[in-house]
C-alpha cells in the first residue's frame, strides 16, 4: 500500500485552516476589541481549463486576509498598493482532483465605495499529480507559484462579492511537466 504523505499532509492542513478560522471568528466574537484578521472569505470554482488539465467538480474555498502593514488606513490607490495584506487559504479538491493551501500577498484597489479590484501572489502546496497518471493537469513539484485577479462588489462595509480567476504553477523552474491549475469562481467576503 503506497502513502502519499503530501496529500495527508495538505489534507491535514486544510483542516486545521478550517479550524483555525473558526477558532478566530470565535475569539474575534468574544473579544471584539481584539482584531486578528481583516476579512473573512469563502466561495468555490471550477477549472477553466480544457483538455487532459481540465480538472473535474468545483472547489470549495476560504480565505482568510490579515491586514499587518496597515491597508485600512491607506488613502487613495497609490496607498494602498503599498499597503498589501497577507492572505492565506485553501481550494479543497473534489471528485479527486487537486486540494491547495496558498498563502501570499494580496493588493486591493478602490474604484469607489462599492466596485473594487484585487491581485494576489504568494505560494501553494497541492496534492495534485506530478507526473500524469491520470486525467487532470501534470504539475511536476509539489509546490508552485499561486496568483490571481480580481473583480468586486461591496454591498454594504461590510460585506462584498468578488468574481476572480486563479492559477498555480512552477514557472518551468523545477524538472516535470507544468500544465499548471487555473481556477475561476466566486467569493463572498465580511469584513471585520
């Protein structure tokens, strides 16, 4: 019986994200003074992808945004862009496909009060395939770049949509394939 430990691995700290949120959100309610984290996201995609990359299901997800170099505060689009925040996240993999834990920056940009756009890049872990030995993307490393875009719509202060589209991939900087993941879905945000 062959283990793979970085699926257990990335499943495990799935979980524990999971975990983890809730744990905040519920410390956040009890202490409401005390922030931890800026905003609250979850949503689910689906692969745009065609062909053998094409990634089957769509994937649940939920991101967490930390606000540690100070964006609240930031006046005007110029501020804000040197003002990221930190997220940090998970796309849970169904009908056998790739599970992701990602973290990295994201810089959200102001249009008015209600539309706003957003790009983020940091880092991810997967268990998808590396090599191909069966349907859905060949990936090569077990860990890739992560990036994506965005577009959104705050309904009140605190509470917004986003339509944005994601992809994973290695830059062709390790041995092996990189058919790479692109993901595009929605989100529904709070923030704190």
């Amino acid at each position: 019986m062959r283990v793979d430990v970085g699926r257990i691995a990335l499943c495990f700290l799935s979980t524990a994200s999971l975990a983890a949120v809730a744990g905040i959100s519920a410390a956040d309610s009890a202490n409401a003074g005390e922030q931890i984290f800026d905003e609250l996201r979850f949503g689910v995609s689906a692969s745009v992808q065609s062909g053998h990359s094409r990634e089957d299901g769509v994937f649940p997800e939920i991101t967490a945004l930390f606000d540690p170099f100070g964006y609240e505060t930031a006046v005007g689009w110029q501020q804000q862009l040197l003002h990221p925040r930190v997220h940090l996240g998970t796309s849970i993999g169904t009908s056998g496909e790739a599970t992701q834990f990602f973290t990295g920056f994201t810089w959200t940009v102001d249009f008015n009060e209600k539309l706003f756009a957003e790009a983020g890049f940091g880092g991810v872990i997967h268990t998808g395939d590396l090599d191909g030995d069966s349907d859905g993307p060949e990936l090569g490393c077990r860990l890739l770049f992560h990036e994506y875009v965005g577009a959104g719509y705050r309904f009140t202060r605190k509470w917004n949509v986003m339509a944005q589209i994601a992809h994973s991939s290695h830059a062709n900087l390790c041995d092996g394939p990189n058919d790479g993941m692109t993901r595009a879905g929605l989100q529904i945000g709070y923030k704190f």
